[in-house]
C-alpha cells in the first residue's frame, strides 16, 4: 500500500505538471506576447486554469495523510517558498479575473479609461509575474527534497526552479499552437512554434548538464533527452498533436527520474494500514466523479469552434 500510495502521488504530480504547469507557462507568454496572442491565450486558459489546481489539493491530500513526517518536514522546512507559491496562485488567479471584470461598460462612449489601463497594465504584470514565481519556487523545493539539501536558496534549489520554470514555459508553447490553429490565427501558431523551439532548446541545454551535475543516473532522464529530440523533429514536420504527446513525456520523464533518486525512508514514515485503505476507499469514490468530469471538460474545450 505504501508503494500504491507514493504511485498516486507521482501521477498527481504528473498531472500537475502537464496541465497546471502549462497554465503557468501560458502567464509567462501572456507577459511578453502582443495582443494577438494574448487573446489565444486567454482563451485556452479560461475554462480550465481553476480546474488544474485539483491536482495539487490531490497531492498534498494524499501526502499528508499517506507519508504524515514528510508532509510535515518539508512543509516547516520550506515554508517560505511554499507559501510564495501559494501567494503566485491566488495573485495570478485573481487578476486573471479581475482583467475581465475591471473595464468600462459597453454602454459607455469612451471604452478604457487612462485609469482602466494603468489598472490592466497592472493586472498583467502581477498575471505573469506570478506565473513565473510560482513554478519556481515550486520546483526550488521539488529539486531540494529530491537532492537531499536543505535549503531552496542554494545552488540546487536555483537550478531546480528555473529548469521547472523553462518546462512549464515549454509546455505552454507546445500546447498553444494547436490552440491558435483551432481558432484559425495561424500567425500565433507560428509565433509559438517558435516560442516552443526556444524554450525547448533551453531545456534540453539544461536538463542534462544539470542532471549529470547533481548526480541523477535514472535512464528516464535519457527517455526525457530522446522525447524532447523527437518533439523539436516533430515540429520541423508541423506535427502538432504528436508534439503534445513527446513534449509532455519529455517534461514528466524529469519528474520521474527526480523521484527516483530522491531518498526518503517511504516505508518510515507511512500512516497505518487502516489509514491507508480509508484513503484509497475514499479515492475510488471521488474518481468515479471527477476523473469523467475532467475529462469530459478537456474534451469539450478542445473541440473545433463552430
């Protein structure tokens, strides 16, 4: 059941990743896009960037009441970066509303006010700003439990967060093409097939230097190299749904293979086994509602516009 447990963790994680942390990157593009393509991408965030979060409440969930000790270590021990995240989260999820509802009324002669756009003007820098902040202090942490370090300020933790930064960043542009292509704006397209060729390179200059460095000898990592090759090939082809497939196994390999070489005593630190089977009766439950559900919503929004 242990081993079970810390599976389910790794597929919320995963999940986490592939969907929110293209959330996250899709706010980094936001920041530095023309308006144009702000507008693709506003419109692939809206009915899923809340939905996404279900992933980590799952994760934290299942940590806490699975593996008590170490929800408990690295939350007292990284407090600071955790709670910045969690403060990038609501500030990114409130000014991304409040963008929509702060702007004249159509009634009005005048459409924005100087007032309105110093205030979206500042929506969208707290918007991207706060998609930078929290991937990064998110996987500062990540890098550190998996390392054995202690603290999210060192050399392992910067490393960490900007690598997860530039994974969430590639993911949003590989993501966002065939986004742009549903809504028939093939110059976005092409910007962000550019967008994930740079960011893809980066990663890859990244990844692998980083992981020879601090000592990782999984062969997912080279899964993740081989996946990342084949995805910046596949976009050469225009190939932009296969893409989708190689870029995320390309991303969530890194997880995998950080995980593996993290060194926590799992079999310590587990709940009892009637805690255990609580979690997993309640978990087959909830996924009988909210694995159909989410499915049903990705389903939906990536349908052809009519």
């Amino acid at each position: 059941m242990t081993s079970a447990a810390l599976a389910l963790i790794l597929a919320g994680l995963s999940a986490y990743l592939l969907f929110g942390g293209a959330d996250f990157g899709a706010g980094l593009w936001h920041l530095i896009s023309r308006p144009t393509d702000k507008a693709v991408i506003e419109h692939a965030m809206g009915p899923l960037w809340e939905a996404n979060h279900v992933w980590l409440i799952f994760v934290m969930v299942m940590t806490w009441t699975a593996f008590p000790p170490i929800f408990a270590d690295v939350m007292s021990t990284h407090w600071i970066p955790l709670s910045l995240a969690a403060l990038g989260i609501v500030a990114r999820g409130s000014t991304f509303v409040f963008s929509k509802a702060d702007t004249d009324s159509p009634g009005e002669t005048a459409p924005h006010t100087p007032r309105n756009d110093a205030v979206q003007r500042w929506y969208r820098w707290v918007f991207g700003a706060s998609s930078v902040l929290t991937p990064y202090c998110l996987g500062a942490v990540a890098t550190v439990v998996a390392t054995g370090g202690s603290s999210w300020l060192s050399l392992p933790g910067l490393y960490g967060g900007i690598l997860t930064t530039a994974l969430c960043a590639y993911l949003a542009a590989v993501y966002l093409i065939w986004d742009a292509r549903r809504l028939a704006d093939d110059d976005a397209s092409l910007r962000f097939r550019g967008y994930a060729f740079l960011s893809g390179t980066a990663v890859g200059l990244l990844a692998l230097p980083g992981a020879a460095v601090l000592g990782v000898r999984s062969p997912l990592i080279l899964l993740s190299a081989a996946a990342g090759a084949a995805s910046l090939v596949l976009l050469l082809r225009r190939a932009y749904l296969s893409v989708r497939v190689t870029g995320g196994l390309a991303v969530v390999t890194v997880l995998w293979g950080a995980a593996e070489m993290s060194g926590l005593d799992l079999d310590g630190a587990a709940a009892q086994d009637a805690v255990l089977q609580a979690v997993f009766v309640a978990l087959g439950v909830g996924a009988l509602i909210l694995v159909p559900s989410m499915t049903w919503l990705y389903v939906l929004f990536q349908r052809q516009p009519r």
